[in-house]
C-alpha cells in the first residue's frame, strides 16, 4: 500500500494561499501579501508571503524543505489556542510583540489551520466593531 503525503514545504504554502482566497467568505477580508512565486525553502525558513487585513500583517508563511511555518503577528494567543485545537504543532515565538508559530508538515494540515485563521478573522472583526 503507498501512502501519498505531501511534505513539500512550498507546496504546502501554496494550498495555503489557495484556501485563504478562494474558498470562504470568512476570510475576505484576508489578502496575500508581498507574495515571493520564486521563493526557495530554507532551513530557517524563507519568507513565501504575508497574510494582511486592512494592509496590516496579521501573519507570514515561511517555507521549509519539508514543512510550511506560519508565523501569526495578530492575536498570538487566540490563533495557538486554535491550531492546538486541531492538533497542529504551535509553540510562542518570544519576540515583540509576541508571535505564534504553526508548523504545517504535510498538506492535508492545511485544512486544520483553517480554524486558526477563522478565529483570527473573527478577533479582528470584533476589535474592529469595539473601535467603531
């Protein structure tokens, strides 16, 4: 039996971008951002896009040889909570302001980031609405 996982971090990235423009209404207000087609993964990670709301980075996708890190600049604790939820490995980034890093190791975990980024929709959303 041959078990296909895709474990090519651009790749990953790439299914990632597709998921966050093309397939919920829940992110419209999510765009890619300083989008990098020629990046080439690196060990530390090389920077393939930004996510932005409102032309502001709420998060940046990083690719791997053999994984996707996202790194989440907005709401750092409501996105861990969210991807620890769905089994994804999250750990802080202890920088300022603090980030929350995801790994993405094969593309079907694409999918499980989807409910980090829903909740980070909905924290801007709510912030946004106490602001007005």
């Amino acid at each position: 039996m041959v078990v296909d996982r895709l474990s090519d971090g651009k790749r990953i990235a790439q299914l990632l971008a597709s998921e966050l423009t093309g397939h919920e209404d829940t992110f419209s207000i999510l765009s890619i951002v300083d989008s990098d087609a020629d990046v080439e993964p690196t060990d530390d990670g090389a920077l393939a896009y930004a996510v932005a709301a409102d032309n502001e980075r709420v998060a940046e996708v990083y690719v791997q040889p053999d994984r996707t890190r996202i790194e989440f600049i907005a709401y750092p604790d409501v996105t861990a909570e969210a991807a620890d939820e769905e089994g994804l490995r999250v750990r802080p980034k202890a920088v300022r302001p603090p980030r929350t890093l995801v790994f993405v190791e094969d593309g079907a975990q694409v999918k499980w980031t989807l409910p980090a980024f829903r909740a980070l929709v909905a924290a801007l959303e709510a912030d946004a609405d106490e602001s007005n």
